[in-house]
C-alpha cells in the first residue's frame, strides 16, 4: 500500500466527516467509554506524530537520506497502551510503537517535539539520536524506562519476562532494583511473533512462574494485523494459541475508546494482582511492511481497502469530530502543517553527525575498566562465618575445580544480596555435578533457586534480571544445551550495550558444564566441543578456566566486571576436571589447589585477556586450555625426560584471546605447538594461529586439535578427540 495512497485516503475520508453535537471535553468521547474528549485529542495528537513519521520516513527514503522505513501505520492504536501505564513502567516495545514512545515521552515530562525529534534522529542514522546514536533505529530511551529491542522475531519475550521477575524479586529481597516496586512490565509483539519459539519460551515462563505463585507483573502486547510480512496468520489463531494461564484481554486497536478502556482494565489487573495477561489487539497494517514491500504481489486490492476503511487515525478523527470537539478542516489543517513541519525537522536530523569510523561504532560494545575491575574482585562479604557454617574454604584445604567453583559463588552470594544463582537442577540438587550443592541451603530460595527446562527462559531470566539491577549467574547444564537459547545471548545480551551506548546494561555471568572427555558418557549433547558460536559474538568475554585456583580468581573477576563495566561473560567449566584431583601420578593431588583468603585475592587477581605460563623451556611452547592443560603438561614432563626444554601457556581466556601473552611466550622458544581440543575446522587454534601471524611471529606454528565431528558414545570418542599422545608425537614433530 503505497504512502500516497494512505495520505489521500485518510484526507477524503475526513473531509467527508459531519460533525456532531459540541461535547463537553472532561465527558466521555462517546458513551460507554472512560475515554473523555479532552484525553482523546491528546492521544490523536501522538496517533497523527506516529502516521506522519512514517510518511517522513518514506520521503527520507526516496531521498537517500532516512535508512529505515518499518513504520507503525495502522497500529497507532498502541497509544492508549502507553496511556494504561505508568512513565516509570519498563517497555520491551514492536518496531510498530511509535505512538506508544510518542506518548510515552510526553507522559514523563518531555515536550512533544523531544519525542519526534528522537525519531527522527534515528531514522537518519544520526550520532545525536539518544539512545543507539545512529546504530540502528530503535524505540529506546534511558529516561523513559523503554529497553531498546532491535528483533523481528520477539526475542525479547524472555527478558521481558525476567523483567516482571526481577521487579518482584527485588522488592522480596528488600533490594532497590531498577524500577519501581509496585512497576509493571510491558512487552509488545506481532502475531507472526507468537509462533517463534523465544516467544513461546516467554509466554510459558510467565505463565510457569504465576502457577507457582511467583508474581510476574507483565502485560503482553500483541498487536495482530494479520500479516506476517506476506505470511497471513490464520483467523482466530492469536487466541487460540494464547497459554491458557494469561488472563486474556482483547481489544480493537482501531477504536482507541475501546482499545483505552480494555487496555486500562487489563494493566489494572496485572499492576493488582502481579501476574500476566495478554493483551489481544486488533490491527491493521498500512503502507506494507516496509518501503521496499510490494503488497499486491500477495494481498488483493479488496483486503488492501478493507484496511483502509479501518485506518485508527481515521477512527480517532471521527470521535472527534462526531464529539464536536473539532471539526474536519480543523483537523486538515492540523495534518499538514505537522506534515511539513516534519520534514523540515527531517531534513535537519539528515544534516546532522553521522558515525564515521570503525572506533567510534565499537565503543559502547564492551566496555572495559580494569583498574575498576580489579578492586571490584577482592570484595568479600562481612558475613563469610556464617554463610561458610563456621568453616572457611581457605582452611578446608586443596579443592577440586568443582569445590573452588562452589565457595566463590557462596563468596559472592554472601558479599552482594543482588547475585541470584539459577538454572535448571542447580538449587535442591546442587547441580548435576553437584557444583552448586548446600547453596540454597546457605541463602534461601530466593537467591539459590530451579528453573523449568528452558534454555532460552533461563538467559531471559538473566537478561530481565541484569537489566534491572541484579547481578544474574545462570547455570546452562551442558554446552550443547546452550546452542538452544544462543541468540538470547547474541541478539539480546551482547548487543544492548552497542544498542544503547551503555545506558542499558545486562550484567550477568553465565555458567555452563562444557567440553567433552567424560570417558564415553553420554555422547555428544553431554560432550559438546565446539565453542565457535560463541567467539563470533562481539564484545563476549569467554573464560575457560581448567584449575581450581584459576577458577575462583577468573569467576570473581567476570563477575566483578559484569558489575562494573556491565559484562555479558560466558564462564566454560570442564566437567572433566570438576573433580580430578591428581596431575601425573595416582595420589599425587596435583590438580588441587588451595582457596585463596580474601586477603590475598588482590595479589591472585587475574585480569580478562591473561594468560598463564607453566614452565621456563626454551625449545618448543605448547599452548592450550581447558583440558588440553592436564594433557599437556603430563606431555611436556615426558618431553623433558627426554631432554626437550617445553613451557606450557594456558590461554585461560577464549575471548578476548590474550594475544600479548601468547605472543611472548612463542617469540621466548620460536616453535609453537597448539593443543586445541575444539574441533580443527571453527575452533579455537584457527584464531591462534591468525593472532601470532597478525602479530609477526616468525617462528614454526603446529596444532593439533579434535576431530571435524560429533562425538560418539563409549571408547569411540577417543577416535575423535584430541589424546595426550597426539600432543607428544606432534611436538616430537615439530622439535625434530
């Protein structure tokens, strides 16, 4: 449906209007409704600034100087949403929200051009837009408590329900949180939406927790044109698809008296009773999908009119005018000199900075502060007697890598009341490895709690929790797992820094059971190797640490630094070491380590990007993580009986890598081995051979590595996987 076309259509249709009776303005616009006239000029007022954008939006187009035409034509219904709630509710809102944000911004002070303005910024990429700064064009704004979200596909439901969990959770806690105590959560979404599976987790998660007594104060926005960019959505399908544990609410979105009155009634009952309800809206979608949609190539000239005959911005003007409260001319008038003033303001944002170089794009991606970091690790809590049962870790003597895992969560659950520990399993059973053991038992249900079986409802979890002020650690229970739910943390956790220069963080230290050598156990969903879909995703910090001393040190700094600087960190545990205890001999207790009191948590403080290096040789250095560190050091022993002088580095870090380290350590012998046990095609020597190349290393470079493969059950797996034996024949290689 072309621009003109709308333009035209609501013109006619409004000059055709016959106005009614002079209506008291403080009186309801039409009986049956509490939408009073003086209320509904106001909302036609954020209606007709939504319509116009997106007429602007096109005219920018045509000139080469607006990048984004996805507009809300047709659904500036979702303004009397935005009238329901409170300025200081949190809003996970549709690319179709543009009257919502409109109104929004006035409710909380703001004039009415600020809100245009905003926009229109955004939709000329401009470095002054408030809230991506010309990164993409969004509905956010850290002042007016709306979250950015960039998805098509309603991956912002699982946060949105963290969100509503955060909210209470915080007041239970008797913690400030980010929002106020009695807030709601808003999220709105197309119907297409409802069939992708992040929203089903969203759904399902909130209305999980509700049966459980939970409150998850969310009001669920779907706002159905029917379409699916030319994928129609079955008749009546919404509703029936709904989750039968939301209180239903429907409203034609058309009509802003009924769409304000249901829309009041359904956030008054979510804000009285703190649970979910969803709210149906009736819409249409006008001017197509986007500038580029060529609707009659999938939709009639009938349906295409139908829409038409429902324009809301039509329905509005007729309330008015059949109300008295204006007149046809009036309202005319009204529409064009907004139109061209618009433009004007337009063609203004057009001349106004735009991003000009790789530095200035990247700088809110990850920030990094790790002078602030630092201290920030070596907080420990007043109350470590009791929370530790009177036992201190630091005198239970050398601890396992699960154990070292387990008393640096407690340090941290007892230093900071925001850290929630979750996930499936991790509370009453302490884990599947029992890494979380006695957790809950220490701190209560409210902090050390289960989840139901959802990847993606455990990361929105976090997501909703971190950007509300909480310092989330969910438990993902096998690497392969994590692949279910991976764009939660790629389009929803990694990009809100980038997406909102930082006014938008969500903190929060995932950690996850990883890697394979369980001596045949389970195959590949429990042995998973791969962890290249997670170094592609920027500004990730990947810690991989493989020692129980390491460990403690790398957990209190990820966690410090998703304090601090607002760190999205994916911490990999080897299951395999979890509890190994000994190095080369039986007995020999080799793999254990000591817990560090806080006194000396300064000095054993371990920065993001270093490595460690074990070893003075000078003829070959063998570089690793994870399990390969066991392995090679039990290699690099019998190389040097065999009178070969090694040094082992283990990178500890997977991302950022810790290029200086490895650089040095392979300039000091010249031959670097790599002993990855990812697989050889995506994994994670690739990189390191890139870095030292990038770096001008000279040298000999050699890796080993796993095979290109899924690992099989049993003692097949050795077939695939990288072996002790690999490591010493290709450094023998390589020696020569």
């Amino acid at each position: 449906m072309a621009r003109d076309t709308v333009e035209t259509h609501f013109t006619e249709a409004v000059a055709a209007l016959s106005p009614g009776a002079p209506r008291d303005p403080g009186l309801p616009v039409r009986e049956g409704t509490g939408l009073t006239g003086a209320r509904c000029r106001e909302l036609f007022e954020f209606q007709l600034g939504s319509r116009l954008l997106d007429v602007t939006a096109r005219r920018l187009r045509e000139q080469d100087e607006g990048f984004y035409t996805i507009g809300s034509a047709g659904h500036e219904g979702n303004v009397a949403v935005a009238a329901a709630v409170r300025d200081t509710d949190p809003a996970l809102l549709h690319y179709r929200s543009g009257a919502f944000y409109l109104a929004r911004s006035a409710m909380a002070g703001r004039l009415p051009e600020e809100g245009l303005r905003d926009v229109l910024l955004g939709l000329t990429a401009s470095t002054e837009e408030p809230i991506a700064g010309g990164r993409h064009k969004v509905f956010g704004h850290p002042d007016l408590a709306v979250i950015p979200q960039t998805s098509t596909i309603a991956s912002h439901l699982p946060r949105a329900m963290g969100v509503a969990f955060a909210i209470e959770r915080a007041r239970q806690l008797g913690l400030p949180g980010a929002w106020p105590a009695d807030a709601i959560a808003v999220c709105s979404f197309g119907d297409a939406s409802v069939n992708h599976a992040s929203a089903l987790s969203g759904l399902n998660a909130a209305a999980y927790g509700s049966y459980q007594g939970l409150g998850m104060p969310l009001l669920f926005v779907c706002e159905d044109n029917g379409l699916g960019i030319s994928v129609r959505t079955p008749d009546g399908w919404v509703e029936a698809a709904r989750h039968r544990m939301l209180e239903y609410f429907t409203a034609d979105g058309c009509d802003l008296a009924d769409i304000h009155d249901v829309a009041r009634s359904a956030a008054d009952h979510v804000r009285t009773h703190r649970s979910p309800a969803l709210l149906h809206v009736s819409t249409v979608r006008l001017m197509g999908h986007a500038g580029s949609d060529v609707e009659m190539s999938y939709r009639t000239k009938r349906e295409i009119n139908a829409d038409l005959e429902r324009d809301p911005l039509v329905a509005t003007a007729r309330l008015l005018v059949e109300a008295g409260l204006t007149t046809p001319d009036e309202l005319l008038l009204r529409y064009e000199t907004t139109r061209e003033h618009l433009f004007k303001m337009a063609m203004e944002g057009s001349r106004r900075p735009r991003l000009t170089s790789a530095a200035d794009i990247m700088e809110p991606l990850a920030p990094r502060t790790p002078k602030a970091v630092a201290p920030a690790s070596t907080v420990a809590g007043r109350s470590r007697e009791k929370a530790f049962g009177g036992r201190l870790p630091e005198e239970e003597g050398p601890l396992t890598l699960s154990q070292a895992i387990n008393r640096t969560l407690a340090d941290a659950l007892a230093a900071h009341p925001d850290v929630l520990v979750f996930g499936e399993d991790v509370a009453r059973k302490g884990g599947v490895y029992g890494v979380t053991r006695s957790l809950q038992k220490r701190f209560g249900a409210g902090r050390v709690f289960d989840t139901l079986l959802d990847e993606q409802s455990v990361l929105g979890l976090a997501l909703g929790s971190g950007v509300s002020g909480l310092l989330p650690v969910p438990e993902i229970q096998y690497l392969a797992y994590l692949h279910n739910a991976l764009d939660q943390i790629r389009g929803e956790a990694a990009t809100l820094s980038f997406f909102s220069r930082t006014a938008f963080r969500n903190p929060m230290v995932v950690r996850v059971a990883s890697y394979a050598y369980q001596k045949g156990f389970g195959g590949h969903f429990h042995n998973d190797n791969s962890v290249a879909a997670l170094r592609d995703i920027p500004g990730l910090v990947v810690a991989s640490p493989a020692r129980p001393d390491d460990a403690a040190s790398m957990l209190r700094t990820c966690l410090a630094a998703a304090r601090t600087d607002g760190s999205v960190c994916v911490f990999l545990e080897p299951i395999a070491l979890y509890n190994t205890r000994d190095l080369f001999d039986q007995g020999d207790n080799g793999w254990l380590s000591p817990y560090a009191p806080p006194a000396r948590w300064a000095e054993t403080h371990i920065p993001i990007g270093r490595a460690r290096s074990y070893g003075d040789g000078r003829d070959l250095t063998i570089v690793t993580f994870g399990n390969g560190l066991r392995m090679s050091l039990r290699a690099a022993v019998r190389l040097t009986a065999e009178g070969y002088s090694c040094r082992v580095l283990d990178l500890r870090w997977l991302s950022p890598l810790p290029t200086d380290d490895l650089l040095h350590a392979a300039e000091l012998t010249g031959k670097v081995l790599i002993a990855d046990e990812t697989r050889r095609t995506g994994g994670v020597s690739e990189s390191i051979v890139a870095e030292l190349i990038d770096a001008g290393f000279t040298g000999r470079i050699s890796r080993v590595t796993s095979a290109d493969s899924f690992i099989p059950l049993g003692e097949a797996s050795r077939h695939v996987l990288l072996s002790e034996g690999e490591i010493e024949d290709a450094a023998r290689k390589l020696l020569g």
